[in-house]
C-alpha cells in the first residue's frame, strides 16, 4: 500500500513526498543514505539518518535511528530508537517542531491493499489470541514462568487457545475470513513449496478430517496449477516468489468456487498452531524446524527469514508478529541452555532441544533486528551409503576413512563454514569400535557419536562477572586424565590445538577434530599458527615436526556453487619437506570440479599414490578393489 508523506512545519509549506511500496526511505539531512532513498529535511533538529521508513509484508513500519522522534496520535510519547513500530494511513509523528504525517493515496488499488494488509491481519489476530491466552494461563497457575513441559500444563493451554481461536473466528466476518484465509493458504503452501506436509493434516481435537484435508488440498492443487508451480528440486526460488507474490491476488479471484467449510478449518488449524508454537516452540520457525528438507534457518529480521533447502537459499515469506516476538523468541532459545542475551551481551550461542546449534544477535550491533541462525542437525549418524548416494564421497573414500578411523589413525576434518564437518565427524563416529572409551570436547554440543562409553564435555563461557569461565583448552586437557581411548574435539579455535596433539601423540591415538581451512595444506599452516597461540614458546620448526608426527591424514570438505557438498580432498601428513622445511601434504583422494561445465557435479579421483600407511588401513577395513584409476 503507497503513502503519501506530508510534512508541516519549518520546511515548505505543502511538502509531500509518496512512499512506494517495497522501498525503504530514510528521513535525514543529507541527500542520500547508505540505508535507503533518502528524503532530505531542512531543520537543525533532523540529523544524519534520523528516520527510517520501510514497508514490510506486515505493512510500513517507522524506526527511529536518532532520538527525540515522537508518535504524535498515540500521545506524543518518544520512539524507542532502533525499535521498529508499525504505522498506517493518518498516524503522525514529530522531529522536534517537524511534524509528519502519512496519508493514503486519493486512488488506492483495492486489490493491492489487500494483498499488503492480510498479512498483518493474520499476525495481528495471532498476537492478541497469544497475549489473551498467556493472561489466562498466568491467572490460571498463578504464577509467572510455569513449566511449559508439563503434559497436564499443555493439555489445559491447548483447550484455552482453541477456546479463544473459536471465539475469535466467529466474530470475524465472512468477507475478512476469506482475507485470513488466503495469508493462511500462501503459508500453507510456502511449507508444501519447501517440502513440508503443510498446515492442513487431520486432527481430531481440532475437528478436521481426511474429508476437510482431502477439499483444502483441492483447492491448493488448483491455486499451485494457476500459479503454474514447478515443484522440484531446484525451483524452491522461483515457486516461493510466485507464491509471495500472486497467491492473495490469485486466491481472491477464485475464492467464491471454495469450500467455506474447509477454509474455516484451514483458519482454525493455522491460528491454533501459530499461538501454539509461538507459546511451546519457537514460533515461524517451528515448521522449518521439524522440516528434514531444511539444513539451515536464517533470521535477517523480524519480517526476512531465509532457509538452506537443497543446497540453496531460500526466502521463505515468512515473518514473525513484529520484532518484540521475534525478540521474546529468542530470549527463549537462549534461556534454554541457561545464558542471557541482553544489550550488555548481544550476543550467544546455544542450541535447540533437538540438538540444532543456535546463533543470535540482537541490537544494537544488529541493526535490522534480531539475527538467528540455526544450523540442523539429523537425528541420526547418516550412513555411508547415504552418502554416497548424496555424491559427498566416493565408494573408495568411504571404504578408506573406515579403514583410517578403524586403525586409529589421527585425523582433522577441514572445511569452510557449512561444509558438513560435524556430519562427517558424526558418521566417522559410526566405525569407532564400541569397546572404546571416547571423551568430546566441544564449544557449543553438536557431535552425536552413538558409542555407550563416551562422556560429553561442553565449554562455559564467563559469567557477567566474568567469573567461572571453562574453555576448550582447559575441557581438553582434563580430557586427558579421563582415560580416554579418543579425543574427538569439536573444533579446534585456539590453544587447544597444542593440547590436541599432545593427546594425538601420547597414546590416544585416533583422535579426531575440526579446523576451518580451505584445503589441506592451509590446514597445516592453520594448525601451526594455533599452536602458537598456546604460547608454549615453542620455535615453529618443533611445531611442525609434532604437527607432522600426531596428525595422520586430512579429510577436506568443500560446497561447491551447486549446492553440493563434497570430499574434495584426502591427504596423507608426511614428514618435513627437506626442501620448503614445511609440513608434507600428499594427497590421496581429489574431486575434480570444473566450474565452465554448466551442471558440473564433480568427479572422485585416486591421486595413483600409495598411503604409508596402506598396510594398517587394509586391516582396518579398506578393501583396495573399490579404487578407480
């Protein structure tokens, strides 16, 4: 929906300015802005980027990057700055004596109108049925933080909230139920887009049967054909834009052939499970969370949230109510895992129930609003024919790393950010004996090694008195006097690299860690400049000749612009080069991509050398006869 911005005051008399939708204007006294189209006032009380405007899917919001900017029809109270607040037709807000105001256009496309505003609609109805319900449960407990994993707790909440969705869908009129009901088709759909079951599943306390599935899924069959919808792998991009873009208009002209009943389900089922979630789960996010497609869930801002589906990403069109619940959010994850985020601390690691690993950010050092990042993880190890399917690795490869972690060979898998390192960690873990004993040391518990002997560290970090800090460096040394068979480290940021080869060349042999590293040879250097950072004052030449002595082969990961993740790279470590004096890095495996060839998935290679140590991987399992040359 376009405004038209009027600003009275000590600027020309009749300034007016129309705001497009999709853009973001910044009001501010420069002529332009590295946030938006800048729109420039002439007042010594406007400063650089004072004011942002931006439309979102839940309508325009206002954010005040400087302070002493006012909300003149809700009292003249002052804007929290770097706080979004939403704003319509009519509202009116202050600079000092600059005083604006947003009207609608004469002439406003209904249609598109519509299209903007269900969007908030829909949340908005979502947020009051979670702020009543909540009210009601506190009274109910008579208490402030009940234990929201109490089955008699969730029964009594999921009554209250069906009880208020009811209530709330019988006052709504018919006319604005179809609004509803197309913002909760294009969800519904933008889950099936992504490979999810969508919303719309039979539930009997809810009163939708195979029978009321059966005719929504009528309607979303004929919605995905006049939306001419591809529905495969590689088109999640081009499909959710059509869905974000035409499904209201599409829906609206289609609307009077649906079955009413079934889009008052759809409504019923969509409301109940979005307070739920926001309640019990994590909101928007809990779909994409218990979707297996999904690797990775990316929260740009409240109304911005990307995801990693095959390979790609995704925006999705989903969006949180408005910043405060995607703030409450998570305050939620992170409290979980008993840490605070707050303006002092903005910003934490943590991970999910279901093991996922959790980045959050928040203002002010964010400056578009709470960030998450939420790596998944699979429930179990994937196997090595899974693997193999999935063209990570090759027949041969698979059948020489069990022969190198049977045979307790010391390796480092090396790969850049999501490159599948604690995957490969995980199912390498799979073919560690089960008579063994193994400790992990990890900053943020992700590894899910399933040996019944294995005992589970994880790093703390300072209190905000800066008291009780336990680092990697310190888990990993007491590590050693666990009597472990393996170490397997999460990943190796510091220090602790010292300590991970003492442990590899004291008796632990086929230990295992992680290192961020673009290939093997910059592995070595890596590890080098780590070690260093032990300040054992070592001189780099005794460095080297451990790092050469402890670590057996390198294991290297890399996505590829496709999306693939692959083994692009195993080497063996040899000795010290006579020559260059560094660490000798010879490989054994590579993948051959080559990024002119349109479609180039890559291709496995023995590298013709024979590993030193061929003798022990043949014992432990490696069978020479899967080798191609």
């Amino acid at each position: 929906m376009d405004l038209i911005l009027e600003v009275k005051g000590d600027a020309p008399v009749g300034f007016r300015k129309q705001l497009t939708s999709g853009r973001v204007y910044v009001l501010g006294s420069q002529d332009s802005s590295t946030h938006g189209q800048a729109i420039r006032l002439d007042n010594a009380f406007v400063k650089k980027d004072h004011v942002q405007l931006e439309h979102t899917r839940a309508g325009w919001k206002i954010t005040a990057m400087q302070p002493q900017v006012r909300r003149r029809d809700r009292g003249n109270v002052p804007l929290p700055v770097h706080e979004a607040v939403r704003f319509g037709p009519n509202s009116k807000f202050a600079i000092g004596p600059l005083e604006f105001q947003f009207l609608a256009p004469l002439r406003q496309d209904a249609e598109d109108d519509a299209s903007v505003e269900q969007g908030s609609t829909l949340n908005s109805c979502i947020d009051e049925i979670h702020l009543s319900v909540t009210a009601e449960t506190q009274m109910l407990n008579r208490i402030e933080k009940p234990d929201t994993h109490d089955k008699a707790y969730q029964a009594e909440v999921e009554r209250i909230i069906v009880a208020r969705v009811d209530a709330t869908l019988t006052a709504i009129p018919a006319q604005e139920l179809t609004t509803l009901a197309a913002e909760g088709g294009r969800r519904d759909l933008i889950y099936r887009v992504l490979g999810g079951d969508g919303v719309m599943v039979p539930d009997a306390g809810l009163g939708i049967s195979d029978i009321d599935c059966a005719d929504f899924s009528k309607i979303q069959t004929q919605m995905i054909r006049e939306l001419a919808l591809v529905q495969d792998g590689d088109s999640h991009v081009p499909d959710l834009e059509k869905v974000n873009r035409l499904y209201a208009e599409v829906f609206a002209r289609a609307s009077r052939g649906f079955n009413s009943m079934a889009l008052r389900k759809l409504m019923k089922k969509t409301l109940v499970q979005s307070v739920s979630d926001t309640i019990f789960g994590i909101g928007p996010l809990e779909y994409l969370r218990k979707n297996p497609a999904i690797s990775e869930i990316m929260v740009v801002a409240a109304d911005r949230i990307f995801v990693e589906v095959g390979g790609s990403l995704v925006e999705t069109g989903l969006a949180f109510v408005d910043e405060k619940s995607s703030q409450s959010i998570t305050s939620y994850i992170v409290g979980r895992v008993n840490k605070n985020i707050s303006v002092q601390t903005p910003y934490q690691d943590a991970r999910l129930a279901d093991g996922s690993r959790v980045n959050a950010v928040i203002r002010p050092i964010a400056l578009n609003g709470t960030a998450l990042t939420i790596r998944k993880f699979g429930q179990t190890a994937l196997t090595r024919e899974q693997l193999i399917g999935f063209d990570c690795m090759s027949p041969a490869m698979a059948s020489f790393i069990m022969g190198c972690v049977v045979s307790k060979k010391n390796i480092i898998v090396s790969g850049g950010t999501g490159t599948g390192k604690t995957t490969m960690v995980n199912w390498m873990g799979t073919m560690i004996p089960p008579d063994e004993r193994v400790v992990t040391v990890e900053d943020t518990a992700e590894l899910q090694l399933l040996s019944r002997n294995i005992v589970r560290l994880e790093a703390r970090p300072a209190s905000s008195s800066g008291e009780g800090e336990v680092s990697i460096r310190h888990l990993v040394q007491n590590a050693l006097r666990m009597r472990p068979d393996r170490i397997v480290v999460g990943e190796c940021r510091g220090g602790e690299a010292f300590d991970m080869l003492q442990a590899m060349n004291t008796g632990h042999e086929g230990s295992m860690t992680t290192l961020h590293a673009n290939n093997p040879v910059e592995t070595m250097s890596r590890m080098e400049n780590l070690v260093l950072m032990a300040n054992q004052g070592l001189p780099i030449d005794a460095v080297r000749y451990q790092i050469a002595g402890s670590v057996d082969f390198v294991v290297q990961l890399t996505r590829y612009p496709n999306g693939r993740r692959k083994i692009s790279e195993i080497a063996e470590i040899g000795g010290i080069d006579p020559i260059t004096q560094r660490v000798e890095v010879n490989p054994v495996f590579r993948t051959y991509y080559d990024p002119s060839r349109r479609g180039s998935v890559g291709e496995f290679s023995f590298s013709g050398r024979t590993p030193d140590q061929i003798v022990d991987i043949i014992k432990g399992g490696f069978d020479p006869r899967t080798l191609s040359f």
